[in-house]
C-alpha cells in the first residue's frame, strides 16, 4: 500500500522539484547563463541549446523506437518466441547512421564556439590585458601600468574592465587548481599551477557581474568569490590612474596608531599596501590591501561595503573590518590567515579590542 502511495504522489514530487529547479535558473540572477551580456557567454549559451535539443530529440527518437519494440515483440503466449532481429544489418547500420549524423551538426558549432571562446579576438588591446591568479580563496588581479610598460597594478577581488572590448585574460594558480567563471561574460576556464591558462570575455553593456571560483579548491571553495565592474572606457581609465597612485593614509593619531600595529602585528608580511609592481614579481600571501576602503567588498565578496548606488559605505566598512579581524574564520572557515598568523595561533599575541580599533581605523583610510 505504502509503494502504491507513493507511485501516486510521485508525479507530483517530481513536478514540484522541477519547479524548484527551474526557479534557480531565471535569467535575472546575478550568475545566471540564460542572460548573457557578452559575445562569448552568447555564444555559449547558443551552443547550450543546440545540444539540449540535440539530446531532447535522441531521447525521444530512442523512447518511441523502445515503446515500439515493447508492444511489436511482445510475447503474445507463453509457447511463441518473438521475431528475433540479432544480427541485422541494416537496422545496425540505421542505428549508428543516424546517432552520428546528429553528432557532427553538434560538433561543428560546438567546436567553433571552443576555438572562438579561447583566444582573445586580435582588436584587443594591450592595455586592456588582465592577469588573474587564483589563491585559497582569493582572487588577485593585475593590469599593465599605463605609465611604465614594466610595472604592474595590483589589487584583489574586483576587476575592472571597458565596455565594449575584449579583455584578454591570462589564468594562473599559486597553490590548487582554481576556475575562473564569470557566468554573464564567459563559461568556467581552470587555473592551474605553473600551467598558464588563458581566456577572453567582453561586456556589452555597464553593469556588475559576479565572478566564482568553479573548480573545488578546498574547505572555503564555495567562499571564494569576485566581482567584475563593467564601466564606460572614460571610467575605466580613470579608475586605473587612480589605483596607479599610493593609497592615501590619513594623518589621524587612531590611523597611525594603526598602521604600527598592522607592521608590528606582522599583517605587512602577508599583505602588501604598495599597488605597483614589477611584471611578473610574486605577489603576497594575502589581498594587496592599498586602495582596501574603496572596494565594495571584502573577503572576497563574502562581506558588502556598499550602498544601493555601489558606493562604499564607511559605516559597513568599518564594521565589516571589525567582524573579520575579530574571527576570520566565522567568515571564510580554512583561511590562511587564521591559521598560520601569529595574532591568532597564539594566545599571548592576540589582538586587543584598542588595537582592533585602531588596526579599523586605519585600513579604512586606506582610500
């Protein structure tokens, strides 16, 4: 009675985790595929349905043909042997004949969007070119510098890009093999250490598009997100400039009290507040923190700073500040520097709530 119950019900089951499903997938959500704003996720999500209506029709040419065999060789008493078709040649051939034919239309176009998806389109511009390299559980970026071709600008965890042209990517991995993905501008492509990877992606239109690490990288994988701001070229470059310059640090006696903190804490051993670089130095343990107050997030999008309007709000910075350095782990469980700073492997070294403030009051001056 209780299996009989349950075939009843099951439709309805299934209907309801269907829907369920389906609610995940619409394409207003911030890392939906079914609302591309770039060629690249276009043109992923073209061959996307190419193959599920490829498969729908397999599946439905392969149901009719089992329902078929079902009732035409049926045993229709217990003395009749059914028509055996072992051995037949032409229906064999039918059979793979037609799987394969259905197979190459797939494989061309599916094909041609790999080979258009890996390699940036010669337009783009050398300026534009992005290195991106995955740490457990951050991103760190790094863009040319505009007035020394040998130098780099670093920062972490949101990358800015022109609207309208193709950004070159370059995809490297410190530590585990991460993934890229950036749902609305381009499929998942891995990081994998000392194994240089690469991929492209543009935005049609301005707007903020959430980045995630697509490949399991350990206890904070699911933690480990980004943001890619997408801004008029004019932005774009003024923004660049702006990074280009050493973060301002104010003369307040609570910053500065701060800043010996953050050195004599040992935080300068594993982030960096200088934002420019020589090409291809290592970078830091942790985030480069210079220009830190006018991110919109922190702990790699774990905590917003921002307003509606994407402005960053001091208030929740400053709160934020507080949460993580208190207990980085309730943040992002497994982080790096949970475990291996001293402030918080030993007892006698740990934060106080004065240098807690003071260490606030300084990395939010850090504009």
């Amino acid at each position: 009675m209780n299996f009989r119950r349950i075939m009843k019900i099951f439709p309805l089951l299934s209907l309801v985790v269907l829907s369920f499903v389906a609610m995940g997938c619409y394409p207003e959500h911030n890392q939906s595929t079914f609302d591309p704003k770039g060629p690249v996720a276009e043109a992923q999500l073209v061959i996307f349905w190419w193959i599920l209506i490829g498969g729908v029709i397999v599946t439905v040419l392969v149901e009719i043909a089992l329902i078929y065999a079902i009732f035409k060789f049926r045993r229709k008493n217990e003395d009749e042997m059914p028509k055996q078709v072992h051995g037949n040649i032409r229906l064999e051939i039918i059979w793979t004949v037609i799987p394969a034919i259905f197979l190459a239309i797939i494989m061309v176009p599916t094909i041609q969007t790999l080979f258009y998806a890996s390699e940036a389109p010669k337009s783009a511009l050398p300026q534009h070119t992005l290195e991106a390299i995955g740490h457990q559980w951050w991103f760190e970026f790094r863009y040319p510098n505009p007035e020394n071709p040998e130098e780099e600008i670093v920062t972490a965890n949101e990358v800015y890009i022109p609207v309208g042209y193709p950004i070159a990517i370059n995809l490297e991995s410190v530590d585990v093999i991460h993934s890229f993905w950036v749902p609305k501008l381009a499929g998942k492509v891995d990081m994998v250490p000392s194994e240089g990877n690469y991929m492209w992606f543009e935005a049609d239109e301005p707007g903020e598009y959430y980045g995630q690490c697509a490949e399991y990288c350990g206890e904070s994988h699911a933690n480990m997100k980004f943001k890619v701001i997408a801004v008029p070229e004019v932005d774009f470059n003024a923004w660049l400039q702006y990074q280009a310059q050493p973060a301002f640090e104010s003369g307040d006696p609570l910053a500065l009290e701060g800043a010996d903190v953050f050195k004599d804490a040992g935080c300068s051993g594993c982030h960096a507040t200088k934002t420019v670089v020589k090409k291809g130095s290592k970078g830091r343990v942790g985030p480069n923190l210079a220009h830190l107050a006018s991110r919109q997030d922190l702990a790699a999008g774990m905590l917003d700073n921002s307003n509606p309007d994407g402005s960053v709000n001091d208030s929740y910075l400053q709160k934020n500040l507080r949460i993580w350095l208190e207990d980085p782990n309730s943040i992002k469980p497994g982080n790096i520097m949970s475990a291996q700073a001293a402030v918080y492997t030993d007892e006698n070294k740990k934060l106080t709530e004065a240098q807690i403030s003071a260490l606030v009051n300084y990395l939010t001056s850090l504009k």
